[in-house]
C-alpha cells in the first residue's frame, strides 16, 4: 500500500500549509523590526529652531533710550520668570509711564511661574513694545514654538500634540520619574515613530514647553524678535542676559589681537564718540565667546584655562574680569595714555542671570538678578526676595527698588533701599555709571 494516501496526503499539505504560514509570518515579524530599528535610528534633518534672524547685537537708538531728555527716565528690569505680581507691583510703585519712561528688560521674562503668569509677563512686553534681550529660559521657549510649528506642518503632527495634552495635562516633563512615564506611553502607543521627532536631550510637556504651547503667534513673533546683546553706543551701555567678555581669555590684555589694546583705526581720530562706538563694537563682535548664542546666555564665570562655565564655582566671575580691564583703560580719566594702561575708553554691562550672586554692583557692571523666582512663594508680594530694578533719571539720580517684603517691616525694607540708593547713586551715578558721552 502507498504511503502516500488520501488523508496522509492533506495531512502533509496542511503541515506545510501552517509551517509556510509560521514561517511568513515570523520573516515579516523580523523584516518589520528591521525596518522600525532603521527608521528609529535615521537621523532626522531638524530645520533650524533657533530663530535668530541675525538678531544677536541690536543698537539701541537714541530715541528709544532718550539720555538728553531730563523729562524721562530710563529703568533697567532683573529676570522676570512669570512672576507678573511681582512686576506688577514694582512698575506700580515706582509710578512707571510708558509714555514717560523707557523699560528695558535683560531677559528670561517666562518659567518658574505658572502658564498663565508667563504668558501675562509677554502679554505685557509685548503689547508695549518694550525694549529687551533673550535669557537662556526665553530661548528654550523660542525652540520649542518653532519645533511644534515644524510639527504642525507635517502630516498627523496635531493629532499627536493634541493627544499629549490632553492625556497629560499636568505631567512635567522636565521631572525624570514623570517624563519615563511618558515616554513609555509613546513608545507603546499608535504614535511610537513620532519619538524620533524630537530633538535628543529635549523633553515634551516641561515647563519650557508648556508656555510655548500656550504662547500666541503675536507674542512668539516679539520673543523671537529680542536679540541677545542691546547696545547704545551714545549711552557706553551693553544689555545681555548673562554676560560677556573685555578679551580673549586665553591672550594677554597687551596682545594686538585684543580689541582694546589699541585705538581703532577710523578717520577722524579726534572724534571720541565715534571712536568709542568702534571699540565697543569689536568687543562684541571681534571676541569669539561674545558671538556664541549659548554663552551670552549663560556664562557666569571663566575658568583659569580660559574656558567658559555656567557655575558660579569655576573660576573667577566675568564681571570682575571685565571690571579689571575696564578699570586699566586710560580714556575715562582724562588722562594720557600710561604704559600700564590700555588705549580705550571702558563702557558699563547691565545684566540678569547670576541669581546666586544677587544685586551684583561694580563700577563697570550692574546685575540685577536677585533670585525672585528661588525665594519661596515668590509670585506673592510678600515674597523674600523679588525683583532688581535700576533707574536712572537724567537728572543724575539712580535708584534701586525691590518690592516691599511684608515679612519684614517696612522701616527695615526701606532701610535696606535707602542704603542701596545711597551705594548705587555714589558708586555709580557720581564714579562711572555715565549716560552721557
């Protein structure tokens, strides 16, 4: 008898029938691995998001920032982060106009506050045009508007946004435990190929990202218009976030290759205020670090092998490198030019950033960080801390203001403000801190 009979015959069929199948159905298991694992790991060409547009040094024009008009005056504001109440309360008690008066905001105006406090900050600034530079926070913001519009733009990018927020409406992102939890989520999820859409290091639904979310087109077009350095070169004055630099950190203050070594080569020598402006524009464009966006933005100190850091531990702070050096240029005095001077004139920074340093006054420098946003509580009024604010009138009077803390009483708050009125006044209206020429 053959082997091959009817029913052993459909029983090999069959047997080949299922294996053919086991088989297809492993192969396109692993081809379809193979293809996720290679479209995971594709590098992605992420447009620019940066947004600088060739924003990073803006002249303050003498109309904006009137220094011959004795009718105005002229208020320089610490980092904001969201705490509108604070703001508030400190444009209200010094009476400020915006017709009258000329706000200047050295950045970092969101974050650390709630949403909605960020978004009335920029409402603000905003709305009155008010003249300011980027902070590291608002830059973060501005990077994370331009990738959720780059997102919006490709197909399915508002589904999955949309299904983010509402699923997750209160995970912060920029915390490890809770970011895992949504990670794991996308990974999981229908939309596990958008992962690679995002930058490496960035983490949706932080706090960053929450005020971009919540921004209009109107106030992402103003904070994507701040620059990163204000200059007024008729009032020897640079505003930036974090700070900048008199040299080369690596190169003797005397090397040629130093802005401020020799005197410009112009016509019209003898035009001081054009020489000026000549200087202080090579300072900011001639020095490597002073046309780095993440270092304007960030730099606190420089370490002794001339390397820039974001602690206040490294090294020795810029402000008191770039005060030795102002304090060696012989044009301020008067005087003629000493072997162990250098060939310029030296011109005052005004900046936020360096919390941990607070009011930070120097003859050459002002920082008006005082750490608002680390204080505890620090959107209410009676908060232990809260913002730095330098006004000058042209009637040569300057002014340091903190809003009143309730947890102290009032004569010791006013105490402290007059003292530091008394300081700022002396040591800087009277010594340096000139608007004018």
């Amino acid at each position: 008898m053959s082997i091959w009979s009817g029913d052993n015959l459909r029983t090999y069929f069959s047997f080949v029938v299922v294996a053919f199948f086991l088989t297809f159905v492993f192969v396109d298991g692993v081809l379809q691995e193979i293809t996720e694992n290679r479209t995971s790991k594709q590098k992605i060409d992420f447009p620019d998001f940066s947004h600088y547009n060739g924003n990073f040094v803006n002249n303050i024009p003498d109309s904006l920032l009137p220094i011959d008009d004795r009718g105005k005056r002229i208020i320089a504001i610490g980092d904001i982060h969201g705490m509108n109440s604070s703001l508030t309360d400190l444009l209200d008690e010094i009476h400020y106009d915006s017709e009258r008066d000329s706000l200047i905001h050295v950045g970092d105006l969101v974050t650390r506050a709630t949403i909605h406090d960020s978004i009335d900050v920029l409402s603000f600034m905003s709305s009155n045009r008010i003249l300011g530079v980027r902070g590291n926070n608002d830059q973060k913001v501005i990077e994370w508007r331009a990738w959720m519009n780059w997102i919006l733009s490709l197909p399915g990018g508002q589904e999955w946004l949309s299904v983010m927020d509402k699923r997750w409406p209160n995970l912060d992102g920029d915390k490890r435990l809770q970011r895992a939890e949504l990670e794991k989520w996308v990974e999981t999820s229908k939309y596990a190929s958008w992962k690679k859409m995002v930058p490496a290091g960035w983490y949706p639904l932080g706090k960053h990202y929450r005020v971009a979310r919540a921004m209009s087109p109107g106030l992402f077009e103003y904070l994507s218009s701040l620059p990163l350095v204000l200059h007024s070169p008729t009032g020897h004055m640079v505003f930036v976030h974090a700070g900048l630099l008199s040299s080369h950190p690596k190169l003797q203050a005397s090397d040629p290759r130093q802005p401020l070594s020799h005197w410009p080569t112009m016509d019209g020598q003898h035009d001081i205020a054009k020489l000026r402006d000549q200087q202080e524009l090579a300072v900011l464009t001639e020095i490597p670090e002073n046309k780095d966006s993440w270092t304007v933005t960030n730099i606190k100190s420089v370490t002794d092998k001339g390397l820039v850091s974001p602690s206040p531990r490294k090294g020795t702070p810029w402000s008191q490198l770039w005060n030795d050096t102002m304090s060696k240029c012989s044009g301020h005095s008067g005087e003629a030019y000493q072997p162990t001077s250098l060939p310029c004139y030296p011109f005052t920074v005004i900046y936020g950033h360096a919390a941990s340093r607070g009011l930070d006054i120097k003859r050459w420098s002002i920082g008006l960080d005082s750490g608002c946003s680390y204080a505890g509580g620090c959107q209410l009024l009676s908060s232990t801390k809260a913002l730095s604010l330098l006004l000058h009138t042209n009637s040569e009077t300057t002014y340091v203001y903190e809003p009143l803390n309730h947890k102290k009483s009032t004569s010791e708050t006013m105490d402290k403000r007059a003292s530091l009125a008394y300081h700022v006044h002396n040591y800087l209206t009277n010594s340096s801190f000139s608007f004018l020429p």
